[in-house]
C-alpha cells in the first residue's frame, strides 16, 4: 500500500474509532467505501504492537479490522451466507472471538458433520459459553437421526441442561437397552409438580409398563403439583390414584380449597396425615388473601390442636406475622406474639420492633430489641433504634451508642455521625494486587473473550464468560478480574464481582460514575442535587446504559416507557422511539426531569420522592396518608416493601459516598429532613414545652 493511501486509511480509521458509538457495521461500510477489505486487513497486518491492545492503551488497527470482520461475517451468518463466512474464517486469525464464528458455522451445519468433529470441537471449547448451544443443536441432531449411542456419548461427555435431554438421555438408555436398572432416575422425572417435555413420554410409557408407576408415585406427584399450584396437572393426576386413603386425601384438598372458611377445623384434619399439612399450608394462605384476621385465627387454632412442631408451622409462621404486620391491623402485634411468642424468627421479631416504632413505644422497642439474636441486635439498625428509643425514654444524650455506629458506612452509621455532628466514615480499602496479575489474566482466553464481548456490547455471552471462569479464579484474581470490568466500563459485572467477594470497602470499584457531565446539566436544569441523580443510577443499573429490568424499565436511570413518554410530553423533551432510552443522554434527561416531578409532588422531600421513584407515588401517597404524621427515620424504617425501604436507604447512603468521593460538602439528610428525625422532635417537643412553660409564668 503506497504511503499516501496508509495516510489516507490511518485518518479513517482513527476518525472511525472517534466514533466508536456508531455500529461496528456502519464503520466497516465507511471503511470499505474507501478501500476493499482485502487492503484494510494488509494494512492492519503490518501493524507495528501487541495484537490485543492493553486493558488501558488504544486500540490497534489490526484489532479493530478484526472486530469489524467479525461483525461482517456474524452478519453475512445471519443472513444465511454460510460459504461467503467460511471462506473468510481465516482471516479472523487469533482474534478472540474467532470461535464465536467457528461455532455459528458449525450449528449451520450439523446434518453434514461427523460425531467426532463435533464431539472434538465441544471437548475442546468447553470453556465457551457458545458451545453449550451448540451441544444442545448436537444432541437434537443426534436424537433425530435416532443415533442413541452417539447421543450418550456425547451427552456424558458434556452433558446440556434442561429436562428434555435429560429425558433424551433416558430414551438412549432405553433404546440401548440400559434403562431397567435406572428406573428411578424416571421417577425423580415423573414426579416432579411440573408438567415435562414431550420427549419424556417413551420414557414414562416405558417406566410404566414396567411397573414404575404405582399409586403412592402418583400421590406425590398430586402433592407436588399442589405445592407448584399447577392444579391442572393435579386433576390428571389425581386419576391414577387407587389407593383408598389417596383418593380420600386427594378428595379433602379440592373440598377444602373450594370452601376454606368452612373446611379450616381441627376436626376436619389428622396430625399423624402429612398430606393434611400441605392442605392446611394452601387453605391458610387462600383465606388469608380474604380474611387475614381469621385466616390467623383458624391457623392459631389448628397448630395447637394438631400439636404441630415449630418446623413445620414456621413458614406459615412467617407467612401470616409479615402480612399482618406490613398492613399495620391494629391487633397486629397480638397475633404476631401468638403466632411466634418465642422470639424464634428474626424477622418476625424486627417486624414486632417496627410496630413498636409506629407508635413510638420506645420501652416496648427496646424490650423487643433485647429479644433479636445477637448479631441482628448488634447490627447498625438496631443498635441505632436502641440508643433512639433510650434517649427518649431517659432525655440523655447517647453519645457512645452513636459514636460505635458511626464508624460503619451505613444509613444508620451517617445517621449516628449527623447526630453527633462529625464526619462521616468512608472505611475505604483501595485495592492491592499487581499489575503483572492483571496482564496474566488478559492473556487468558475467556478474559480475552469477554473483553472483547463487552467492548462489542454482547453482554449476555460476557456475562456467561464471566461466570464460567470467576468460578475457577482465587479471591485476589477475581478482584483483579473486576477492576478490568471496571477498567472496560462495565460498572454493573465490577459492582458484582466486588459482592461476590465482599470487597465491600473498594469504593472504586463499587461506586462508579460514568455520564458526570451529562448529570451536571440536566441536574442543574432540574435544580435537584446531583448525588441525588447519580445514588439513584447506582442502584437501579450500576451506569450501565443498556439496562433493561424484568418488568420493561429501560437504560440507566431505568424508566418505565410510560412513565418516559409522560415525563417526555410533561417537561417537553422529545422521544419518538423508546429504544431513545438507552441514550444515556436522553435517559438522563428524563430520568431527572421525572425526579424533579417527584420532589415537587412530595413538596421538596426526596425520601419520599426516592420511595416514590422505586414504588410508585401512589403507594407513597397512601404511606403518607397513614403514617405520615411519624418522624421521618420512623417513617421509613415502615416502609413495608422490603426492596423500598432499602431502596430508600442505599440512595441516601450512596448520595454521600458519592459526595465524599468527589471532595464536595457531604450531608445524608437536608436541614428540612434532619429536622424531622426522631430525636429531633423530641428536642423540639421539649423547646416548645420549656416556651410555653415561661409564657405562662
């Protein structure tokens, strides 16, 4: 290539890589409008450096000829040009994803390979997500040939998940002659409570004929399916029972979930039948989405006269104690002591402790308190609520207690260090491994793969990469393995690895800020805090931009599409297409514009502004309605969605954090929510006293 044209490609490409928002197939069309391929991968052969670029250096020109190719023939595959990618295989060369391609090529051709081709390339690319896709094609080809000693082969040499090539294995046992033997490995099958694939049929009519299924396989089953509440599959089965007392339980069960309140008697049940339990478990929580009050009573009347054991009972236990609690029923607290009177489930307990809080019963709190295990009394929350409730009752100040929870970093640690008026405590622990072991692990294949993965926005593979090698990593590689996340941007898997190893104070590592630009504009636009902003992106997506939830919420500030429209249409912003939303600028845009719609429909607080982000405002208007007459840390250690208060919680946490990273001013709470804490009002209740005291004198 002559020196002008190298010139002339080196501008393209680097003007390419100034765009690296742009599709990798757009920048190929740019690059091949200007030279034919065949020039661009010459030119990035010669190229002088490391074929992978460094985990922090730039990216080389063969590179980025590699993953333009790589996306051309991912392209031409999904288009069905299997010749057109297979001629142009090799000049993928070392690049990391090559085997991506390879096995995309061979799943296209899985009726023209042999057994030991495949079998080869599986047993040697075990370590690649890709392949267990593969494997599965494989095995379906295998099954469909009726190839059944080529389907056991290769199903012991990699076995795929799932009940269907499970079932498949079985017919092969079967076909071959094997399976008598294992017949219980078709029970553990059949008696599952749901219903399984079809190709476990010849299995089961085989399992059958042998005599595997009796009346007490088909009476767990009917059990099992009753627990999955697949009621259909329990009618089916209901009709291979034979056997008297089946039939007879069988029977009560359909009695009993069609009249509950009628059925719900000690009379009606036997305490030496253990199927009666699961109708009672069923019948109870079928009551209760009616009648919680009596559903409670029924059951506190069945477990003492069937003399249930606490192990059993304890779920239903549980069931009953957080209903009754979370909806705040007046006799709450009286049928949770009977429903748990030995303090023997935390959980309940803390929701008794909180019952005690919404009527601000400080002595009953502490009492309550003293009734948690150790490490749960212990623990920041509950230290923080003992020295509350002491202080009200005694009017002393509790110093100590608030200075031991202000060494964690915590909600209630930043509360305890706003009490006393110090700073916060960050407990930052920077990381310590070396660099030699972060270059080790980019020489690994998998690490290799899952960069490239991530930098070419895969992340469902690089998410099955990183899972596949973070198990067979020791503690100090996997915390280096995180930080080239965090180093490739992907703050999400970072935040996760750092969990997973409980890297709790690598602050880098856990709070990330991408955007910061971005949230400064549309902040300052919004007049509402930027750690507001930024805490809030933390905790719904870790700043990743293409977040996409369960239930539809989309990008990094993870907005609802309608909730997005109506905010667009409210505050003027256009949004013509949703996939808008994974624009981060766009999303910020929104997603702060709607925060500042919540802050002033809750008339400035951003905790319920926060609650309302995360619930709804509609369910926060209704706590408010409530219970909005308690002191704020009350208030929200109410919330009674789990997932909220702590929502709430980490925000507020995070917003500090966020603060304290950046050398700005750090406060948890604003001077008109400090005001509202608990201890606070005391202060101000006894301010008020002591004038109306002198106004009388």
């Amino acid at each position: 290539m002559s020196t002008n044209k190298r010139t002339a490609y080196r501008y393209v490409i680097d003007w390419c890589l100034s765009k690296a928002r742009l599709s990798h197939t757009l920048l190929l069309m740019l690059l091949l409008y200007v030279f034919p391929l065949s020039s661009i991968l010459a030119e990035a052969a010669v190229v002088s450096g490391s074929d992978l670029a460094s985990d922090s250096g730039p990216i080389t020109a063969k590179l980025q000829a590699q993953r333009l190719l790589y996306d051309e023939l991912n392209t031409s595959l999904n288009k069905g040009r299997l010749t057109y990618a297979q001629q142009r295989l090799d000049r993928l060369a070392d690049y990391p994803l090559k085997p991506y391609i390879e096995t995309k090529i061979l799943s296209r051709q899985l009726e023209s390979q042999s057994s030991d081709t495949i079998n080869q390339f599986i047993a040697n690319h075990q370590d690649l997500p890709a392949a267990a896709m593969l494997q599965q094609k494989w095995l379906n080809t295998l099954a469909a040939r009726k190839n059944w000693r080529g389907y056991q082969s290769a199903y012991q040499q990699f076995p795929a998940r799932g009940s269907h090539y499970k079932c498949l294995m079985l017919k092969a046992e079967m076909k071959l002659g094997h399976l008598a033997s294992q017949l219980d490995k078709v029970t553990a099958m059949w008696v599952q409570g749901e219903s399984q694939p079809k190709s476990c049929d010849p299995v089961f009519s085989y399992w059958a004929r042998k005599g595997g299924l009796t009346s007490s396989i088909a009476e767990t089953r009917f059990w099992n399916a009753v627990e999955a509440r697949n009621f259909s599959l329990a009618r089916y089965i209901e009709k291979k029972i034979d056997q008297k007392q089946g039939k007879k339980d069988a029977k009560l069960f359909w009695q009993v979930r069609n009249n509950p309140e009628r059925w719900l008697k000690t009379k009606t049940f036997s305490a030496d039948n253990k199927t009666h339990l699961i109708i009672i478990d069923y019948a109870i929580r079928r009551l209760a989405q009616k009648n919680l009050r009596l559903a409670t009573q029924r059951w506190l009347t069945l477990r003492t006269g069937l003399n249930v054991d606490h192990t059993s009972a304890e779920k239903l236990n549980y069931y009953l104690s957080i209903r009754l609690a979370t909806r705040f029923y007046d006799d709450a607290e009286t049928l949770i002591a009977k429903l748990d009177p030995q303090y023997q489930d935390a959980e309940i307990t803390q929701w008794r402790i909180r019952l005690a809080l919404s009527k601000q019963n400080w002595g009953y709190v502490q009492q309550l308190i003293a009734h948690l295990p150790e490490k749960e009394r212990l623990s920041s929350r509950w230290h923080y609520w003992q020295a509350v409730a002491e202080q009200n009752i005694t009017g002393k100040a509790q110093d100590v207690p608030f200075s031991q929870i202000a060494g964690d970093r915590s909600y209630y640690g930043f509360l305890a260090s706003e009490q006393l008026g110090q700073p916060f405590s960050l407990n930052y622990e920077p990381a310590v491994f070396s660099a030699e072991l972060q270059q080790k692990l980019l020489m690994l294949p998998a690490v290799q793969r899952m960069k490239e993965l991530v930098q070419l926005g895969q992340f469902g593979y690089a998410r099955q990469e990183w899972n596949l090698i973070f198990a067979r990593l020791d503690t100090e590689q996997r915390h280096a393995l995180a930080h080239l996340a965090k180093g490739w941007q992907w703050h999400s898997q970072a935040i996760v690895g750092a969990a997973q190893i409980s890297k709790w104070n690598d602050l880098q590592l856990r709070f990330p800020l991408e955007y910061q630009d971005l949230y400064q504009t549309f902040t300052g636009q919004q007049k509402i805090p930027l750690n507001w902003a930024l805490s809030i992106t933390r905790q719904e997506s870790a700043f990743n931009p293409m977040a996409r939830s369960g239930v539809g919420a989309m990008g990094l500030m993870q907005l609802m599409p309608a909730t997005a429209k109506q905010t667009a249409r409210k505050s003027k912003q256009p949004l013509k297409n949703m996939k808008e939303l994974y624009n981060p600028k766009t999303n910020i845009a929104l997603g702060t514009a709607y925060l500042a719609q919540m802050l002033e429909r809750f008339n400035g607080s951003r905790i319920y502004a926060t609650a309302a982000y995360n619930a709804g405002p509609h369910r926060v208007k209704q706590w408010l309605e409530q219970r909005g007459h308690l002191p704020l840390d009350v208030w929200i250690e109410l919330i009674p969605f789990k997932e909220t208060r702590r929502y709430v919680q980490r925000v507020l946490e995070y917003g500090v954090v966020y603060d304290m990273m950046a050398s700005r001013p750090a406060h948890l709470l604003q001077d008109n929510e400090r005001e509202l804490l608990a201890l606070n009002l005391i202060e101000l209740d006894n301010v008020v006293k002591l004038d109306d005291a002198i106004a009388v004198d």
